[in-house]
C-alpha cells in the first residue's frame, strides 16, 4: 500500500474544495491515474529524487510522483483553494512534500532545494513558454525536465529543420537539451477537456551547449532570421546591423537559404561571426 493510498479520489477532492478549474490560470486538471503514473515516470526512475512540480492543482501528478519514489517534492501553487487539498496530500506522505505558494514565473526555484532536482509539470498553457525559457537559463540545477505542453509547442521543442514547426524554440531547446517526445494525451483526458490535444515532452540538459556560441548573440541571429522565415537570410539577417551577406559568408552558409533550413551548428556558426563583428565594433 501506497501511502497516499487512504487519499480520496480526486473527484471527490474537486467536489469536496470546491475546485472548479479555473480558465484564467489555464487549470485543467488530469485525473486519471494510469497516465498521471506515466508522465511521473517519462524522464526516469524518481528513487530518492527531489522534484519541482508546476501548479499541482488538486494533485493527481504529485500524488503519482511520490508513489514513484521521489524523496521530496516541492509544489509550486498559485491557485490559493488547491491549499487545502494539497494540505491532505502532504498528511498522507510524512515530510516529503513541501507546498509553496506563489507564482512560478517569479518564483526562483533553484533557492529551494540544494544540489540538482529534477521538473514534472503539467504546464497551464498560457505560461509554459515563458518558464521553459526561465528553467533553460539555468538548466544546470536541473537532471531532467518533464513537461505538458500542447502539442503545438511541444512540436515546436522538438522540430527538426525544414519542418513547419522548426523554429526559436527548436533551435534554443536542443542547443542546451536532448529533447524527447514521450506521448501525447487526447482532451478527454482532461477535467475540464481543453480544445488541443497535450503532449509529454522530456528534455535532458546537456553538460555543454551543443556548439559553440554566445547566448545572447544566438538568441539575436535566430530571433532576426525567423521574423522574417520567408524572407532569404541575406534579407532577414540585415536587422542584425552588421553586413548580411559578409556574415553569412564566413559562417559557410549561403545567402539565398531560409531560416528554417538552418541547423543548430549553422546557427551557433553564425551566432559566432556575429559576436565577432559585434566585438569589432561593426
């Protein structure tokens, strides 16, 4: 026995608290366990694991991740009528769960925990991207990240060039991860059932960026080149105030491509020339 095993069902804990899902803070809540169970396990074995989770809700994915094993998990809860219903969660599981309350754009999560903790998180949507960039910049406190998106971000993370959904986030994502589709999850899973279908993705933060590149400088070539992805970089790239077709030239990459046929290498190659001719003061 489990020793949330006494714990409710969590329709019942719904009914009892009065949490209806919230449609401002994007809440909608996954009640079924076999696939609370499976997103808990998606990014590896939890065994003595401390584990950040992202707008628990009522707590159908904390109580799936403390069953896997993880020695501490720290809740981060916006919603103030999901308190109580965690309260009871934490009762069940003696010292293992720590409620924090608050937002977790603003919320540093890393001042919670000493060493290097792992993310599991069904995302509210309307602030997924926002904090998956947050965590990227200091992935290295993190083993794993994984995470609920709609499909349509998630598609994004994962995109491979030449695709439509190939884009910043691809590019930023598998720089500084190993990314990994895990399963998607149909509306009906969902109480209330969102208009998209969700999507489990796991990415591994890698010990090293996978080229070479200033940050800031890749995130300004990539962010040039698709606001403009139709355009030819010799175009695009003219943003960047330093000569296009120059730039594009040391890096090996020819004028008349498109951002979106560019790989991770060409880009951190251009990311390079850039940083370059900023330092010169071009």
């Amino acid at each position: 026995m489990t020793d949330g095993a006494r714990l409710p069902p969590l329709r019942e804990v719904i009914a009892q608290y009065g949490l209806n899902a919230d449609k401002s803070l994007g809440q909608n809540f996954l009640l079924d366990l076999n696939l609370t169970g499976r997103i808990a396990r998606s990014g590896g074995k939890l065994d003595g694991a401390t584990v950040i989770e992202i707008g628990p809700g009522p707590g159908g994915l904390t109580r799936a991740i403390l069953d896997s094993g993880a020695a501490r998990v720290i809740a981060i809860e916006k919603d103030r009528r999901c308190l109580p219903a965690l309260a009871d969660i934490a009762n069940a599981y003696p010292g293992r769960l720590e409620v924090v309350e608050g937002d977790a754009l603003s919320i540093d999560e890393t001042a919670l925990f000493d060493g290097k903790a792992r993310i599991i998180a069904n995302l509210p949507y309307n602030v997924a991207t926002p904090l998956l960039i947050k965590w990227l910049r200091s992935r290295e406190r993190f083993t794993a990240l994984t995470l609920m998106f709609q499909k349509e971000v998630a598609d994004r993370i994962t995109a491979a060039p030449r695709s439509k959904a190939y884009g910043r986030l691809s590019i930023l994502a598998q720089w500084l991860c190993e990314t990994r589709h895990e399963f998607d999850i149909s509306p009906r899973a969902f109480t209330p059932p969102p208009k998209v279908t969700s999507t489990v993705v796991t990415l591994i933060p890698r010990a090293e960026p996978l080229y070479p590149a200033d940050a800031e400088m890749l995130e300004k070539v990539v962010a040039a080149a698709f606001n403009q992805r139709r355009k030819m970089l010799r175009a695009s790239l003219k943003a960047l105030g330093s000569p296009a077709e120059e730039m594009l030239e040391k890096a090996s990459i020819a004028p008349t491509r498109r951002a979106e046929e560019l790989s991770v290498a060409e880009f951190c190659a251009l990311a390079r020339v850039y940083a370059s001719a900023a330092a010169r003061g071009r």
